[in-house]
C-alpha cells in the first residue's frame, strides 16, 4: 500500500473495500434496511401479531422469575427502610437504616 502525508499507514490505497469487509459493524442510517426491513414503513399483520405474542409472552407473570416486578408505580417505596410498605418483612416501627444524619432535610434531625 502506498504512504502519504496525510495516510501515513496507506489505507487510502486501497479504497474498493468497505468496513464491513474487515469484520465492522455498518452503523449508517441504511443499518435497519440490511435486512430487508424499511424502518419507515408500518409493519404488516403477522409482524404485528408475532410481537404481540411476544410481549404477551414477556409480561405473562408465569413466564417471571420468582419475585420479580414488572410494575412498581402504583407502590410506596420507604428510601429510609430500603424497602416497598407493602412488602411482608416490612416495618415501619424499626429505626430507618438509611437515615443521613447530615441531611438538613431529614427529620430525624430536627
């Protein structure tokens, strides 16, 4: 390969290839088309219906791992506890573990 100033290891020789001849990865805008997919237009019935079936399948609470949550929003989280109040070995009569004495806004330190 030919050096110049401005291409000191040569690669400008060579310009016919392409990175993803080199094992890269293409992350220009036509990336989402390289599978035939046209990221544009809306998806046709049974693409829509695979997916379906597969947030379905994700959200099915049979389909969770023991104890897992998938929706906390409706739930009250003690910060100073470390812990949900609806949760079973919750309780409030027990002294805060995460309490900051430092912070002016923490009642414990009024």
């Amino acid at each position: 390969m030919a050096e110049s100033a401005n291409d000191p290891v040569g690669r400008d020789a060579d310009r016919s290839g392409t990175i993803l001849d080199e094992g890269g990865i293409d992350t220009d805008a036509r990336a989402g088309r390289s599978l035939g997919i046209d990221p544009s237009r809306e998806p046709d019935e049974q693409t829509k219906q695979q997916i379906e079936e597969e947030r379905a399948s994700r959200l099915d609470p049979d389909n969770r791992p023991d104890g897992a949550e998938v929706d906390n929003t409706e739930r009250t989280f003690d910060h100073d506890r470390g812990q949900f109040t609806d949760s079973p070995d919750y309780d409030g009569s027990e002294p805060p573990r995460f309490s900051d004495p430092e912070d002016p806004n923490n009642p414990d330190n009024a």
